[in-house]
C-alpha cells in the first residue's frame, strides 16, 4: 500500500511540474519587403537569409510554413538584427517570448530606426514578419 501511495503521489508531483515549466516557439521568419537580401542575425549569430514572401504565410498551413527560415526560440529575450549583404543593420528589436501551458507573452523593444516587424501566432508557433 505504502508503495502504491508513493507511486501516486510522484505521478502527481511530475504530471503537475509540466505545467510549471517554459517551452518555447517554433519561429518563422519572413519579409514582406521585395528587393534586397535580408539576413537574420539572433543573438549576434548569422541564421540565414530571410525569404521574401508576396503572401503572408500562417501557422496552419505547413506548406507556407516552409517557405520561411525556422527557428526554435525557447522562452527568453533576443537580440534580433536583420542586415543587408554588407552587414548594415536595417532593423534592430528585443523578442521576448515566454509560453507556459497556456500564458503567452511575445513583445519586442526596438530602437526606433527604420523599418518593423509584426508577429501571429498559434500554440507553439510563432510568425515574424519584416515589413516596412
């Protein structure tokens, strides 16, 4: 019995520690902004070439999905830079993301140079867009 009680009671402890931890987003970006090439840096670390899109993509649909440079974001603050070949930043923003069960919280700071970015999501996914 003593067995069972403490079989139990871990079930308990670790079914109700998931919803205490953070996950994250799986975050495509794109641009909306035909022309020149746009690269993505997150955290100073070059992630690749933005794609240009003529339509926005969404989370439901997986084909427009992969038409986007994707990457994980786990909760926390970023340091995201778009730059043109030669490196000049274009667009500087501070992403916060942070999801815990069903709380959401995505923000951004930016500088206030040129340019800007808008944000959809769903669940665990996260649509970043670079428009002007």
């Amino acid at each position: 019995m003593k067995n069972i009680i403490t079989i139990c009671a871990s079930i308990f402890l670790l079914s109700g520690c998931s919803t205490m931890y953070t996950q994250g987003f799986d975050t495509y970006f794109w641009t909306s902004i035909p022309g020149e090439e746009r690269f993505l840096f997150i955290e100073g670390k070059q992630k690749g070439l933005i794609p240009y899109l003529p339509s926005a993509p969404n989370c439901e649909n997986d084909s427009s999905k992969q038409a986007c440079l994707k990457e994980y974001l786990p909760s926390g603050n970023y340091a995201i830079e778009v730059r043109n070949v030669s490196g000049k930043v274009l667009y500087e923003e501070t992403l916060t993301v942070k999801r815990r069960g069903d709380n959401v919280t995505i923000g951004t700071t930016t500088p206030g140079k040129g340019g800007k970015s808008v944000r959809t999501f769903k669940g665990g996914c996260l649509m970043e867009e670079f428009a002007e």
